[in-house]
C-alpha cells in the first residue's frame, strides 16, 4: 500500500507521457490521493543575521511531523526534504520522480516514485 503524506495529489504518468501538455489526462495511470496531513519537517529558528542588508533566519530543521511509525507493506510519499532528512532511518519513504511538466513547466505529476537514499 502506498500513503500519500503530501498536500497535493500524485499523479503517476506513463513513461512516453510528453511534457508541455496543459491536458491532464493523456498517459495517467494512477492518482494517490493526499492524506489528511501532511508530513512535513519541524523548524527551530536559531537566530537571525543580515547578509548585504538582506535578513537571514538560521534555523534547525527537526523531526517529521504527520509521519507515521514504520507499518509493514506500507509506504509513504512524502516531500523530498522529508525523504532526504530520514533517509539513513526509513527506507518507507517514497518521492515524486521524473517530474511531468504543462506548458508552463509547472510539474503536475510523475513517471515514477523514488526512495532516496
């Protein structure tokens, strides 16, 4: 079973699906619905400094919030920088790979999903 952990759904295209079709329907194989919540990176801000006048946070990324423990047969799309903080610990995770693209180059979906590692 695959949880889609991010706010948006997922859709999953056929390889040969071209990019620069504003259509969403030719190529679609599969649409993952979003969950209720999404899992998404707790933020610790540290401390603020000005860089050429320009204010800049530090901040500490902390655990994942919204993302349920390990269950067996399940995995769970979440957003790559969820993916890439818990990589060492959770081979559950699943992303977004080989973005689809509409006219604009606004991505609308995927060919594939990736586990980072």
């Amino acid at each position: 079973m695959i949880v889609n952990l991010t706010p948006h759904p997922i859709r999953l295209y056929a390889d040969d699906r071209p990019d620069g079709i504003d259509d969403l329907v030719p190529g679609l194989l599969h649409v993952i619905e979003p969950g209720e919540r999404p899992a998404r990176l707790g933020v610790v801000p540290l401390s603020r400094e000005y860089r050429d006048g320009v204010p800049v946070e530090v901040v500490q990324y902390g655990h994942a919030q919204g993302l349920p423990r390990r269950h067996a047969g399940v995995s769970y799309v979440v957003s790559l920088p969820v993916a890439l903080a818990l990589a060492p610990r959770r081979s559950d995770l699943l992303v977004p790979y080989r973005e689809v693209r509409d006219s604009a180059g606004t991505v609308i979906g995927c060919r594939q999903l990736a586990q980072p590692v």
